[in-house]
C-alpha cells in the first residue's frame, strides 16, 4: 500500500499516478507509464511516453512534472496617483539560487485551491495586501514554467484605494507567511525591473503589460 496510490497521503489524496495516463489531444504522444516520485505536499510525477517526431521516428522519452496546482496573481494599481501596491516576503527557492536575501517584490498571488480563478485572486488580495477588490480584470493565462511545471497561473489586475484597506494583510500566519506590502510609483516599479530589484517573473510580466496595454498605456490622441 502506497500513500497517494492506493492509501490517502497527508493531504487526503488517492490515484495520484492515474493522472495523465488517458490524454488523446495528441496523437504523436503515446503515454505509457506514470511513476509518483513524491507527494509530501505538491506532487512530483516521472511520465514515460512515446513521442513521434517530425520525421516519423518514435522515440521513448521520459520527463519530471512538478504539480502545485493552479495559480492567479493581481496587480493592484491606482491610476489617478500613478501607484501600484506590491508585496515583499521571504522565497526560500530564489535564495538558495542566488538571491542575495529572498526577499522578493511580487504582485499578490496565490494557488486556487480548488476556488474559481477570480474567487481566488480576490482572496489573496485581502490575504496578503488587506484590500477587497471587486470584479478584477483578466488579462491573460499562462505556463511559467513549462519545461518542468504544470501550473498555469491567471493574471488578473484591478484597482485600489488606500482608504479601503480593511486588514493588516500580512498573509496567513499558520501557513507561514510573513508579507509587507510595498506601494510604489509605477515609474519606480519599472526602473526596478531594469536594476534587478524586481526579478519575479508575474510581476515583470504585469508591469509591463499595464506599460502597454493597462492602464498606465501612453494616451493615444483621438485623430
């Protein structure tokens, strides 16, 4: 009996290794076997697969999947003072990876847990900045790392005001969280990514997009 196969694992879970095995969206894909490598809490999974290549040939290959789960992020912005509100805390990974301190400047975000897309986004939002936020904006839908990851992140932006804060927003003490919130000049925040003191890729990502789609986009004149 194996936690995750055939007996729970700590997080209640069963069949773990069934996943992926019945895909037919490619016909030049030919799944084989999936082990379950670990799932203490996410999953990590070795697939072997045969793949056709554009010659014909078939090759028998196998890849690592690391399964977190779903994700969505927000950017919080006000347009009439050209600000946007950011959140500062502690990445074990980028640390060891050569960060100098781990602390990072990110936009809220935060995995589904099983909640819709945009029910998710609002949560984290009030969880780590304090702000309720209405109906955010979609802007698009991703893979961050797809080589290895299996999650797609959900990006979304919408509005504050510094009046409507209505937690301290310092994320979920029993998960661990320990975040700051960091309000900038949306100029400010564009120069950071050019020094390096923004590196998080939602967060470059959503800067950039409201450069140039969102709404600190250069007017445009009316002919």
């Amino acid at each position: 009996m194996t936690a995750g196969l055939d007996t729970p694992d700590r997080r209640g879970r069963t069949g773990l290794d069934r996943h992926g095995r019945d895909l037919t969206g490619n016909p030049r894909v030919r799944v084989r076997d999936v082990d379950v490598l670990s799932c203490d809490w996410y999953v990590l999974r070795r697939t072997t697969f045969d793949y056709q290549h554009s010659d014909g040939h078939w090759s028998r290959e196998q890849r690592e999947t690391y399964d977190r789960g779903d994700g969505a992020t927000v950017l919080l912005h006000n347009a009439e003072r050209r600000t946007v509100l950011l959140t500062r805390q502690f990445r074990l990974p980028a640390y060891v990876n050569g960060h100098p301190d781990g602390m990072l400047i990110e936009a809220a975000a935060g995995l589904l847990d099983g909640d819709a897309p945009e029910e998710a986004i609002r949560r984290e939002a009030a969880e780590e900045t304090g702000h309720v936020i209405g109906a955010p904006e979609p802007v698009f839908t991703v893979y961050m790392s797809p080589g290895s990851v299996t999650e797609r992140l959900h990006f979304y932006a919408a509005p504050y005001d510094p009046v409507t804060t209505v937690t301290d927003g310092h994320g979920v003490a029993e998960e661990g969280e320990d975040i700051a919130t960091v309000e900038l000049p949306f100029d400010e925040a564009l120069a950071m990514i050019r020094s390096g003191d923004i590196a998080d890729a939602k967060t470059v990502m959503l800067l950039q997009w409201a450069a140039l789609d969102g709404p600190f986009r250069p007017s445009v004149p009316v002919p």
